[in-house]
C-alpha cells in the first residue's frame, strides 16, 4: 500500500559528497525524485493509470488537430511527398523518443522536459525549457481548441444543415468576433480535469480508442477510391517542399512527450513510461501515413491542400453522401477534445513542478486534498489560454509552437548525454540504443526541423526566449528554492 510522506528539508535531500555546484545550479536527480515522491506517490498526488491508460494518454495528446485539420497544410508543401514528410518528422521524434525514455525511467518525475534540464544543465536553462513549453502544452491547446470549433461546424452542417455564425464561431482574424466553442472545450476540458486523474484518464483511454477507430474507417472508406496515378509525381515540390511539410507535419507529433509529465501518476513509472512512450510514437505513425497515402490517394493533392476539413470532403465525395463525413467530423471532434484534455493536463503538471522549485507562484504547485489535483493551476491554465483561442486563429502559433517544442527537445536530447556523464548511477529500465549516435542524431534532425521553419518564425523565437531570460532574471533566479539552500 502506498502513504503519503513529509518531504525531509532540501539539504537532507542531497546525497554525501554532491553538492551544488557554485556555477548553475544544478539539481541532482536524487533531490528530485524524493521530493517529487517519484518511487512512493507522487507530492500529493495519486497513481492511478496503468499501462493501457498512459498509451491511451499518448495517443489522446497527439492524435487530434496536426492530422484532421493540419494535413492540408502539410500536404500543400509537400504534395503527394507529404508521406515522407510524416516519416520524417516520426523519425525526429523516434530519436527523440528514446532520450525521452530514458530520463522518463530514470527520473520519473512530472517535471518532464523542464525536471531533465533543471537536473543537467541547471536552473537558467531549465526555466527557459518550461518558459518553451508554454508554447508546447499552452499555446498549442488554443491552436488545438480553434481547429475543434472547425469541426464544430462541420459537424453541424453535416447533420443538420446548419453552422454557427462567423462572429460567435471564429476569431477576428477570420473574419469573426469570438471563438465561443474553442473556449468551450476548453472549459470542459477544466472540469474534467479537477474532478481528477482517474476521471479524466479514463475518458482520454475511451476517446482515444474512438479516434483511432474513425481514422481507420476513413482508410479504409478512401481507399476504395485509391489512384495511383493521383500520387504523380511524387516530389512535386522537391525536397525543400518535404522539408517544410516535415516542420508543419511535426504539429502532429507533439504531445507524446506529454507521457512524462505522468510520471508521479502512473504505477510503475520507471517500465510504463518507456513502454508507453514508444508505442505511441509507432502507433501513431503508421496511422498518420496510412492517412495521407489513402487521402491524396483518393481525391490527389489538389484536391486536399488547403482544405481544413479535409478529412469530410474526402468521405463525403468518395461515398456520394454527407452520412460518412460526419461521422469523420464527429470523430475530429471527440479527437481534438481529447487532445485539449491531454495537453492542458501535462501543461498545469509542468507548472506545478516549475512552482515546487520557486520559479514561478505558489498557487501552481497546491494540490487539493479531496480531488488530489491543482484546481487553482488548472483554472488558471483554462482562463489564461482560452484568451488566444477566443480571439486568434491556428495558423498564428503553429510554426512558433514547432519551432519552442524542437528547441526542448534538443535539450533533452543532451541531457541524455549530460546525465550519464554527471550521474551515472542514475538509471532507469530502458537505456537508449546507439548510444550516444542517437541523441546525437536527434539533436541533428531537430535542428533540420527548425530551420525549416523559416526566418521570420526564428525572429518570434528569439524574442520569446529573451522575454522568458527577462521573466526569470526579474521572478525566479531570487525565488528558487535552490538558491535558498546555498549556503551564504
């Protein structure tokens, strides 16, 4: 049976003879696995998804806007090539993946890519890694939340004949006044997720199987009317079009990192999340290309570049009935909304591990007694966001969300390195294979991603990270709860 426990003051926390190093402060992998309860329960928290759950978690935080409203886009790039811009961006995050597996086995914290950072290369550059996925876990949701209420639409003209007025259905860029259903999902996201863990882990397991099952109809619905002549030429835009379809096709990917961010509720951390973590990342890969190949294959790339409901029309023209493309927008729907669900919850995990260590308000890292989750962060999370997805559009975040989640996951990826350098007693059930070729390979292929993210996406980049330097130079450098442990 798992207790609760007191957390033992920081400096009892700190093994003999590792003391923290008077140039970045650095916090050893020990200090937080005690603190954050990873081997017991985790600070308040409860374990409560298996196995099955977390790759239903996985699978609810990627599988959702990048490939029902984001193929256009990618495929617009890339033309019928846009299979290998999907295969590109799997192999960036595979190699990711394994990095990931690593330190999610070694320290199964809910930190994730921010908890890897703070433990290898120290708190500055930690603070800049969640100062990043702000953008991963938080921007992306109002993205997420503008292609739900898309379908919204969809699905309401599908069945009844009917959509929502512009003004009440999109943000001014598009031509409306307000996005009330992308702020909706969010809403309800919210709720869900302050009743608790297992509430909304089982309802990401049920939607997740119902997205997967959509995707599969829809193959197999698009490839009764497959062409092969529609794939012709393949490379239509060369290989600078997969490039850029790869940056826009790696919006799919991100979010199976989200695994990590369980890592103080999951049971069995240290040889669920590698397990997990790897599933998701094939699963959803070979779905995603099926997709692409039997979409392109039907109606050729013309024909789906720039539709955002793509999916619909492809149904709808192959069967000759709007029946079929409802049923894919009502699947988009349910998948979209697991994805809301999904990301908000790795993001108000991010920031509680972020507040445990001083950087940012306490409120984030309060934990209520009867729900065992951070309603306060959780509300908090749910206002802040639903503002951009009330009043932006999707294509507004896209490229800075890729270009911030690429720059975490070139850190990660030399944490890998760092960690078995520093600590290496520090292990977990899963070590990376090739080591250390790949993550030395994903760094590679992540910093080819962001470059084809373009100039003017770098500029955003650069002025976001200085706004994160200026955050932590005025708030957390004096607040952390490290820099209090020193001695004077």
């Amino acid at each position: 049976m798992l207790h609760q426990r007191r957390d033992p003051p920081v400096s009892a926390l700190r093994p003999p003879n590792r003391s923290i190093p008077s140039g970045p402060r650095v916090k050893n992998p020990h200090q937080l696995i005690a603190e954050s309860g990873a081997d017991l329960e985790g600070h308040g928290l409860k374990r409560t998804m298996g196995l099955f759950q977390l790759v239903c978690f996985g699978v609810g935080a990627v599988v959702g806007t990048g490939i029902f409203v984001g193929l256009s886009d990618s495929v617009a790039e890339a033309g019928p090539a846009v299979v290998l811009s999907f295969v590109l961006a799997a192999i960036t995050c595979v190699f990711t993946a394994f990095s990931f597996a690593e330190l999610g086995s070694a320290i199964p914290v809910s930190g994730s890519s921010y908890s890897f950072a703070y433990a290898t290369f120290g708190e500055r550059v930690a603070f800049l890694v969640g100062w990043c996925l702000l953008l991963e876990y938080g921007v992306s949701v109002s993205a997420v939340a503008v292609g739900w209420s898309q379908y919204v639409n969809e699905l309401l003209d599908s069945l009844f004949g009917v959509q929502l007025p512009a003004v009440l259905s999109a943000g001014p860029g598009d031509g409306g006044l307000i996005n009330l259903p992308a702020v909706l999902v969010i809403m309800m996201a919210a709720v869900l997720l302050v009743r608790g863990v297992r509430e909304s882990a089982g309802a990401t397991a049920a939607m997740a199987v119902l997205k997967i099952g959509v995707l599969a109809l829809f193959c197999a619905i698009a490839f009764t009317a497959y062409q092969h002549e529609n794939l012709t030429p393949f490379v239509a835009h060369g290989a600078g079009g997969i490039t850029a379809g790869a940056s826009l096709a790696f919006f799919s990917y991100i979010g199976f990192d989200a695994i990590t961010t369980a890592g103080e509720e999951v049971k069995n951390p240290r040889r669920n999340i590698p397990i997990a973590i790897m599933v998701c990342i094939g699963l959803v890969t070979l779905l995603y290309c099926a997709v692409a190949l039997a979409a392109i294959g039907a109606l050729g790339p013309r024909d789906v570049a720039d539709k955002p409901a793509a999916l619909s029309i492809v149904v709808d023209q192959v069967t000759g009935s709007a029946v079929g493309g409802a049923v894919i927008a009502f699947g988009a729907v349910v998948a979209i909304a697991s994805v809301v669900l999904a990301v908000m919850y790795g993001q108000t995990r991010i920031l509680m591990s972020m507040s445990r260590d001083g950087l940012i308000p306490r409120v984030f890292e309060r934990v209520s007694p009867r729900t065992s989750t951070p309603v306060a962060n959780t509300w908090i999370v749910a206002a802040v966001f639903a503002v951009p997805a009330a009043f932006s559009s999707l294509d507004v975040v896209v490229n800075l969300t890729t270009i911030g989640t690429l720059g975490t996951m070139v850190v990660v990826n030399l944490a890998v390195i760092m960690l078995r350098r520093r600590n290496p007693e520090v292990r977990g059930s899963f070590r990376v294979p090739l080591y250390p070729l790949s993550p030395l390979l994903g760094v590679v292929f992540c910093l080819y991603l962001m470059y084809g993210t373009g100039w003017a996406t770098w500029v955003q980049f650069a002025v976001f990270l200085l706004v994160g330097v200026g955050m932590y130079a005025g708030y957390g450098r004096s607040r952390s709860r490290l820099a209090a442990a020193e001695p004077r």
